[in-house]
C-alpha cells in the first residue's frame, strides 16, 4: 500500500463519517438479447406486455429491437438491487412466451447483420431520432458488435461522504466541483487499474465464428467444437477489437484530467466532421442513413470502460447535464454478462466493485498524459486477450511487471477496505468477496473466463450450447419463482403508463422531424450548454 493511501485510509478509519459507506447507491443495467428456443435472434416486436421501450423505467432496448435492456433504479442495498434486478427478469421471462434471454455476453446463430432489427420508438421525434441514431451506428460499424451484451454498474457516494472527506483533506472549493473532480481522479485510476476487474470478471473467452463475418483476424484462434474459435488465455473477447472498435475515435484524446477537459474533448468530437463518415452521407435521397457524420453522432458513441455521469432532464445533451451541475455518479462499463448468474452478476461482483472504487478514489491519481492512456489501454488489451497466461507481464509506468504480483498488490490494499465496510455494515461480507476473488489470482482457472472455457473444452461443445442451456435454465428458473420486490401488478402498472406516455409524446409534437434535429444539433454545442444555463 502506498504511502498516500496508507494516510487515506487512517483518516477515513478514525473518521465520524466513514458510517456515510451506508449511504454508497448502486444500479445496474443489464442487456441480454430475446431468442428463440434454437438460439437464434427473436424478430418479433418489443413485446407490448414490457411496455414501451422509450419510456419504461427499468425495460427498455438497447441497440436492437430484440436487445433488452433492464434498469434497476439507485439503492443503498446491494441485496435490495439483486432482487429489483431478478423481479425484472422474472416478470419479462413471463410475458415472452417461448423466447428466452440470452445468458451471455457473445451473440450466437446470427448468420447476417440484417438479421438484427433496429430497435424501434415509436413515432415521436425524440424516438425517431434513437432509432435513427442506431441506423448510423450500424452504417459505420455493421450490426453484428452491437448485439454483444454486457452489464454496467451505477455507483455514487453519498453527499454526506464528500462533505466530510473534502474538510478531512482541506479543500475549500464549491462542493460540487470537489466532488466531480475527485470522480474523475476515480476515473483515472479505474483505466490504470481496470484489467484487474477484466481478469476477474471477464467471461467471454469463446464466440461463434460467425461473428467474425469475413473480418481478418490477427490472434491465433483455435477451434472449439463445430462454429466456435477461442483463445486458450482470453478473459473477454467483448472488450477486444472483435467486439467494439472504432478507427475514428481511436484518434481522439479525450482527457479525464479534469471535468472541462473531458467535457471539451467530446463536444469537439460531436462537432468535428469525418471523412470517413462523410462518405455515408447524412440524408441520401430523401432517407437518413445517420444524425450527422461528425465523429461522434452524440455522446454515448464513444466508447469507453467508465463515465462520468449526471442525470439529464428532458432533451438536454449529457455534457450540458455535466457542465451545468458536474458529476453525479459514475457508470462502469467493463462488464460481460456474468453467464453463472440468472440476473448477469451477482452480489458478490457488486461488493468487490465498492472495494475497488473506493480504492480507486483514495489512492493518488495523477494526472494521465496521453502516452500513459496509450500504456493503460495497451495493458487491458493484453489482459482481455491472454490474461490467464502464467507470468504475463504488464507496464507499471514504463516498468514490465508481473500482472500477478501487481494484482496480488492491490488485493492487500483492498483488505483493510473490506474489514472498514463489514465494520460499518456489519458482518464479513466484504472480506468474504477479497477472499473469494482472490482464489483466482491463485488459479487462473477459477476465473469467470477459465471456468467458461474449462466448461466448452472439457465437453467439446460449441459457445452457443452451453450458452442456450443455461438460457433455459435460468428461464425455468424465473418462471417458477416468486418476486421478491416489486408485485406483477406494479410492473402491468408501468408498462401501461409508459405506453400512455409515449403516445403523449407523440400527440404533443409540433414541428417536422428535419426542423427537430436542426434544433438538436446547434453548431457549437458549448454554447449551446451557455444558453440552456441562462
């Protein structure tokens, strides 16, 4: 443990306030694709028993009509937000008749990208222009990695937290703009240190080869019963070049150095015209093929294993949301689908993430220049492909170190971390977790990866067998269980108001879809955020 934290910790330790850990709020969002019962992608509409996809609350789609996404709202309680998170399964499991929901993060049996429908909003402008937006997603990477799947956890502290920690530190700043530039100190950090929770967590070691589609390939895959390729040390071939990639963006430098920065760095991305997307064009023949051919359509086309996040009101743009009452929670993105849980991760993943957050946000967390970026996203990509190889080395700085000696030393650091939250909490839960999780620094066949790839070689079975076995068996699994939160009548209840709200939307627009995304897409989107603040 560095010096820094050691001091971190001692005064959180003898804090009063180190009791405001209760006050941590989490959420999930978990994506998982609806299939039928031979694995391949449903083609049926959003189901209207969920309700509608663009007012839902906790269901909704993601990329694809057929991509569920479900949404747990922030808690206190990490058991609280499981059983949120399994209700929601439950009740969907039950409205969708034969078709079931895909258990892990990699796609199968989807032989053409045309195959996957665009998820579809409705008729109001606002949800044209989320449907358009994956039109233009599709037109600049294709479909097929649009239809992974994976899980991002909500995390904030509470203001109580920051309150205490800002005077433990001397800080005088407004408080607010204490809070978003630690979150993004958080942020550095989780990017230096993100392969750890890719080494654990990973699950995606095998896919169908069908997703590689004709795509060149430069790791040495091997062949795993009759369409499956893996690699014998990958940990998530979700979070390779195979699962999102974007040569436009892999030119920008978005900085998390501070709030404006990043800030500054996407707004010139939404802004910046792309040759390569030019090509596509914007309205071709009276259709639109994309919102605009920037290098970001929006925000959220850039890809990245963590955000700042603030929640938005009603058709303002994310980094407005920043810029006029900075960061709110963060939202890590890093996440397969956990195949071994019904509901995509467990308890277990959830306390191990506050463990490491919060490490994350007391350790020191310097400034990252754009050649460390480049080293930080080097070091995942050797993880998310050969993580399990015995003695892989990683840069420490520009140190070669021993992956397993770097994560046996952030797992010491953790410790004290988890005796101070079963303090607060009560119980040896968190402690438990490091112990648990630390069985795989051990053996790397304990890992999610190992004990999926053990699993499919040891059978001679494809990806897509295991995958759909365990699809039925968590479907049995919902189905004959009870819910433990919410009640069927509440989630009727949603799905009814979400369906009369959308039409509501829809009656209420008064101005043409081209006059709509005109006034979306200002020219400077800085100013624009000026102007909604005054």
């Amino acid at each position: 443990m560095s010096q820094f934290l050691s001091a971190q910790m001692a005064k959180l330790q003898a804090a009063p306030w180190k009791n405001t850990l209760k006050g941590i709020r989490r959420g999930i969002e978990r994506e998982t694709l609806r299939i039928k019962p031979d694995g391949r992608l449903a083609q049926t509409d959003h189901p209207p028993a969920l309700g509608s996809a663009l007012t839902h609350p906790l269901i909704t789609t993601d990329f694809s009509e057929s991509l569920l996404e479900f949404i747990t709202p922030a808690q206190q309680d990490i058991d609280t937000t499981i059983a949120q998170l399994t209700d929601i399964h439950r009740f969907a499991i039950r409205q969708l008749a034969e078709e079931r929901l895909g258990s892990g993060s990699m796609p199968c049996f989807i032989e053409h990208q045309d195959e996957i429908r665009l998820a579809y909003y409705g008729t109001s402008n606002v949800g044209r222009m989320k449907t358009l937006y994956r039109k233009g997603l599709k037109n600049r990477y294709g479909s097929m990695m649009q239809a992974i799947s994976g899980v991002h956890f909500n995390f904030s502290l509470p203001e109580e937290f920051w309150q205490g920690y800002q005077q433990s530190l001397g800080n005088t700043e407004p408080l607010q703009d204490f809070i978003s530039a630690q979150y993004l100190g958080l942020i550095r950090n989780y990017k230096r240190y993100v392969w750890l929770i890719v080494y654990l967590f990973g699950a995606s070691p095998a896919m169908c080869k069908s997703f590689l589609q004709g795509r060149d390939s430069k790791y040495p895959f091997q062949k795993l019963g009759k369409g499956s390729l893996y690699l014998p040390y990958a940990t998530s071939l979700r979070m390779s070049d195979l699962g999102y990639t974007n040569s436009a963006q892999s030119a920008l430098n978005v900085s998390y150095n501070s709030l404006p920065e990043y800030i500054q760095g996407l707004q010139q991305a939404i802004s910046t015209p792309s040759n390569e997307y030019q090509n596509i064009g914007v309205k071709v023949e009276g259709e639109y093929q994309q919102l605009n051919a920037n290098i970001l359509q929006i925000e959220n086309e850039f890809y990245s294993t963590i955000r700042p996040k603030r929640t938005t009101q009603s058709g303002e743009r994310p980094t407005c949301a920043l810029a006029k009452r900075g960061v709110e929670y963060i939202e890590v993105r890093a996440l397969d689908v956990n195949p071994f849980s019904a509901v995509g991760i467990t308890a277990e993943q959830m306390r191990f993430l506050d463990l490491f957050l919060l490490y994350c946000l007391l350790e020191q967390s310097p400034a990252m220049s754009a050649e460390e970026q480049l080293r930080v996203d080097n070091n995942l990509r050797k993880v998310v492909t050969d993580g399990r190889r015995i003695n892989l080395e990683l840069l420490d700085g520009d140190n070669p170190r021993l992956m397993q000696d770097w994560a046996e030393e952030i797992f010491a650091a953790l410790m004290p971390l988890a005796q101070l939250f079963d303090e607060v909490q009560g119980g040896e839960a968190y402690q438990a977790v490091l112990k648990q999780f630390y069985l795989s620094l051990l053996d790397p066949a304990q890992t999610f990866s190992g004990k999926v790839l053990n699993q499919l070689v040891a059978a001679q079975h494809d990806n897509s067998v295991v995958s759909l076995q365990l699809s039925e068996q968590y479907r049995q699994q919902l189905l004959q269980g009870d819910y433990q939160f919410y009640a069927e009548a509440d989630f009727v209840q949603m799905a009814t108001e979400s369906l009369a709200q959308q039409q509501q939307i829809e009656q209420q627009d008064k101005i043409s879809f081209d006059d709509y995304l005109q006034q979306y897409f200002i020219e400077d989107p800085a100013q624009l955020c000026q102007s909604n603040q005054s």
